[in-house]
C-alpha cells in the first residue's frame, strides 16, 4: 500500500512575544522569531515537472548562513511562505538520498541512485522523508566510497560554500597565501583541505599515472588557519596537519594574528582571509579592522556574512585595491544561469571525497523526531547571537 504521509519538520514566523519575551526590531515593530513543528500528517510530495525526481531523504545538513538567516527577519518575510509550492514550509536545504521515482524527461539519473542536492529557497524541504527536485540540480554519489552524511557535507552546502570562495571568488593557486578563520568548523575544515591539498603520500592510488596526475592538480597555497583556543588547535594539528599541508595555527587572537601573518608574509599580508562562518561584526570591530590590515593589496576577503564596511575601512579597501566577497551558496540555485557552474562545482566536490581528498567532520547528528524542533531552536539561538 502506497504512503500518503511522511514526517517532517515545519516552520512558521511568530511575533517575539507570542511564547516568549518581546522584543523591538527595526522601526518599532516586534521581532519575529521562527516556530518549529514535528509533524507525521504531511503528505508525500508527487512529481509535477517531466524533469523531477522523487528523493527519499538519508540526510539533511543545516546551514547557519541560509537556515539563520531565513528565520532571524532577513529572508524569510520577503520571500512569503505562500509562494512555496507546498501547504506548509518544510525548512533545509542541503540533502542526500535516493531516487525512488523519476520523471519521464529525466536521462541522467536512474531509481535507486544516491544523489546530493539542493533545494530552492522558497520552497526547501530537506527536514522530511521524501522530496520533489529538478535532476538538474542533483549529483549521484558512490554509496560505497562516501557514506550519506559526508557527501551531504561536503558536497552541498559547506563544500559548495568553500569551493566557491577558493575558486571563483579567489582563484587561488599555489604561490598565493590564505588566511583561513573558524578553521575547525566544517566549512573551515574543508577550506583547509581544498586550499592545502593532501601530501604525496596520503591516500596512494593503485595506478601510479592517475596518482600523478592528482598530484598536479592540487593547490597547495600557503595556508594559515586561526582556531579558538587550545582544544581546538590540538584537534586540528591531530586530524589535519599529519595529513595536510597548513603553515601555520594561530588562536583567536586578532592582535597576534596581524602581528603573526605579517611576519610570515614579510609585511604584505595574505593574499586572501576565508571567512566561511556566519558572524555579526557589529560588535567586534577591532577583529574586522584587523583583518583588513591582514589583506595584502589586491586581495580579497571572502565571508559569509554580511558584513557592512564603515567609510574608513571601507577607504582603506580602496586604498589597497581589495574587494569583498561574500558566500551564499545558495545563490546558485537562484541564478538559472549559474546552473552549469554549480554541477561542476558538486562534481568536483563528490570526486574528492570518494578519493578523500576532502574528509569532512560532523559536529551533531540527529534523527527526525520530536526532539528535532528543540534542537533546532538550539542551533538558531547559538548562531543568531
């Protein structure tokens, strides 16, 4: 008998003071806070377009660029949940899974493959068990090489974040130096790996000619990764820096890291700061000031978060030729256009775990259940403030 419900978690804006403490926002008007819901009522979305696909969900990642800032009064009221296709608004953005049907245009992809995607923002629907996706916007895996949660990771929301930052905001190469922020995060960790490549003799493949080739294709920057406190500088020469290239570890002092990249780069700076973690600056000044002092001219500094540059920093960019990027990796689901470089870029990402170029690290897993609204009230409220 076939299923016409599915669990799923679901999302609506309510008022700051309905449950909880008021609060004003911009212009006088209350705050709106996000509600989650579990719920096993939903019903199982159907093919609507020839060139869909019918996933049943293995994971879901949550992202605090997209998922926060949809849910703190930034995008979430513009975009009106009433133009989602679905009754109710089903929050995540980033899945992995396997096709259980396919629509009658669909050529690349066949049932049972296991795919990573990503969901559009007025729709999304990764906290659930099935969803509806273009197969334009999905990238078969190798169940057998990367297991659902690391290709989710790595592949979708921080992979695509990080390679978007390096390689075509950054374009960096090898003789380039990079100052990598949160560097034991997912994003940061596999902002590291990307920009430092694996030594020679990691993960040694069978055919030595293949071997080489992989070896020419890596970028090995200069890499310089700032971490919070001493736990988090031991985690990482532990799990990374016996297999990875990085010059140089420095605790989250921004006095310290001015003084230590000036010294490493001979009073230039860095060539690129990779802030892939979203963070407000509104009450940290002297780390963003310091950070644009880090910036070698003609650099750029990648973030993201939007970060909003006072006229004298804003002149001191200016004075340097510097630009500023930002991160929103979903962004490429908005843009139709963009559509060929976002499979390149989930292609590329996918090969590189299965030949662990990239191992991802996962902070909290969590099954979908009546505990998920709590934990995601968690997560909104840690990365929010």
């Amino acid at each position: 008998e076939k299923r016409e419900w599915m669990r799923a978690i679901t999302v609506e804006l309510i008022e700051d003071g309905e449950g909880g403490e008021n609060r004003n926002g911009k212009n006088g008007e209350k705050e709106k806070k996000p509600k989650f819901s579990y719920r096993s009522d939903v019903s199982i979305p159907e093919l609507k377009e020839s060139g869909e696909v019918l996933i049943q969900i293995m994971c879901c990642c949550l992202s605090e660029t997209v998922d926060v800032s949809l849910y703190s009064g930034g995008l979430l009221p513009s975009f009106n949940l009433q133009s989602s296709t679905r009754d109710v608004y089903i929050p995540g953005f980033s899945i992995s899974g396997k096709i259980i049907q396919i629509g009658s245009d669909v050529q690349n992809l066949q049932v049972s493959d296991h795919i990573v995607g990503l969901c559009d923002l007025f729709n999304g629907g990764g906290l659930a068990e099935y969803i509806c996706l273009p197969a334009a916007n999905c990238v078969k895996f190798n169940p057998q090489l990367v297991s659902p949660e690391f290709a989710c990771v790595g592949s979708t929301f921080a992979g695509v974040r990080s390679y978007m930052g390096l390689f075509y905001h950054m374009n960096i190469t090898e003789s380039e130096s990079i100052l990598i922020l949160n560097g034991t995060s997912t994003n940061g960790l596999i902002s590291t790996q990307l920009a430092s490549g694996l030594k020679s003799d990691a993960y040694k493949l069978e055919d030595e000619v293949k071997q080489q080739e992989r070896e020419q294709k890596r970028v090995k920057a200069k890499v310089f990764v700032v971490v919070e406190n001493g736990e988090e500088s031991a985690f990482l020469r532990e799990q990374i820096c016996d297999e990875f290239s990085v010059e140089r570890i420095i605790e989250e002092n921004y006095e310290e890291i001015l003084d230590v990249v000036m010294e490493e780069t001979n009073g230039i700076g860095v060539n690129y700061i990779f802030d892939s973690v979203y963070t407000t600056y509104d009450n940290n000044l002297k780390k963003k000031q310091a950070l644009i002092q880090a910036l070698a001219p003609h650099g750029t500094w990648f973030t993201a978060s939007p970060v909003v540059l006072e006229p004298p920093e804003a002149q001191v960019m200016f004075f340097k030729g510097a630009k500023l990027g930002f991160g929103f990796e979903s962004s490429w689901i908005c843009a139709k256009t963009q559509q060929g470089k976002l499979i390149h870029m989930m292609m590329d990402l996918v090969s590189k775990l299965e030949t662990k170029d990239i191992i991802p690290v996962i902070g909290t897993k969590l099954k979908l259940s009546e505990d998920t609204p709590q934990a995601l009230y968690d997560f909104y409220d840690y990365h929010k403030n």
